[in-house]
C-alpha cells in the first residue's frame, strides 16, 4: 500500500451512509474478511472518515486486530507508512495492537 493508493476526495463530505458502505464489502479469495474490509476503508477514507468508519466496524463486533496472511495488523502496516498520518492513532484509538 503506497500513498499513490490512497484516493481521496479532498473537500466533498460523506455522509454515515457512504461510510458504512465499505462495512459491507467481501473479499473474492480467502483473505479474512475483517482485515479485507479494514484494508478498503484505509485505502479510501481520509483519517476522520476512517475514524467514524472504526467506531461503526467495532460496534459490529468485527475485528479490528484482523491479519493479512502474513500475520500483519492493518495498525502495523499503517505503522510503516509514515506519510499517513493519524491513521495508527485513529487504529489505537478503537483498539488496535
């Protein structure tokens, strides 16, 4: 994940609605479909929509500390990303490790 994926909309604001929609996306192959929907939310929303985005993940029960197939949390990958910024805060915040 470069910052190239990272495709924002700067100035247009969303709504709960258009948040919630990457709550309901699927993986196509076997990757946990917690961590696949974490991964689409921080690649898409700016840090305070991902935030908003977190509190509605975790008030579903949904996993937050999700791992890729290697073993990695969406917190340490963001973690390697330093021109992200607030991302891992945001992460901690709904209790990532």
């Amino acid at each position: 994940m470069s910052s190239k994926d990272k495709q924002k909309v700067i100035g247009e604001e969303l709504d709960a609605t258009q948040v919630a929609r990457f709550l309901e996306m699927q993986p196509t192959g076997d990757e946990d479909a917690d961590f696949h929907v974490l991964t689409k939310a921080y690649r898409g929303l700016p840090v305070e929509y991902f935030d908003q985005f977190l509190a509605m993940f975790v008030a579903q029960g949904r996993n937050v500390n999700a791992t890729d197939p290697q073993g990695r949390t969406l917190a340490q990958i963001a973690a390697q990303h330093g021109n992200q910024p607030g991302y891992v805060d945001v992460l901690k915040k709904h209790g990532a490790q």
